[in-house]
C-alpha cells in the first residue's frame, strides 16, 4: 500500500483488494492504513485483519490522540 499516493494523507484509507470469483482466490488483498496528523500510523493487510483494524484502531486513536481531543480539534 505504500505506493498508493493517497495514503500518505492523514486520515484512514482503505483499499479493498481484487477478488477473483472464477478461481476463488485474492489477486490483491485487501489493505489498510491510518495515519494520524501527530505522526501515528497503524497497516493492516488481508481480509480479517483490515475488518479489525477498521472498526477498531482509528477511534481508539481518535480518543487519546491529543490533536483530536485538544478544545477546537476536529
Ligand atoms: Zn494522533
């Protein structure tokens, strides 16, 4: 995901893969990443661990992160 240019953004990114339905199989597994503007960045690669990292690593961030709890912070 690295070379994906828009990842280098803050915020979370998802990129959700290629599935091959004839051959039941992954050509491009899904993958993510969040980056935070304080310099935190978390990946996740393949199905289950992208469906965790998702619904679980950005709002527990989001919650101690001092740039999103500071008074004004979005
Ligand atoms: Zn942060």
């Amino acid at each position: 995901m690295s070379a994906w240019r828009p990842a280098e953004l803050a915020g979370l990114h998802v990129e959700f893969g290629l599935y091959d339905s004839e051959a039941f199989r992954w050509v491009r597994t899904p993958a993510a990443v969040f980056r935070c503007v304080c310099g935190f960045r978390r990946t996740a690669e393949g199905v289950r661990d992208v469906a965790l990292f998702t619904a679980s690593v950005p709002d527990r961030h989001r919650a101690s992160c001092r740039h999103h709890t500071a008074r004004g912070a979005a």
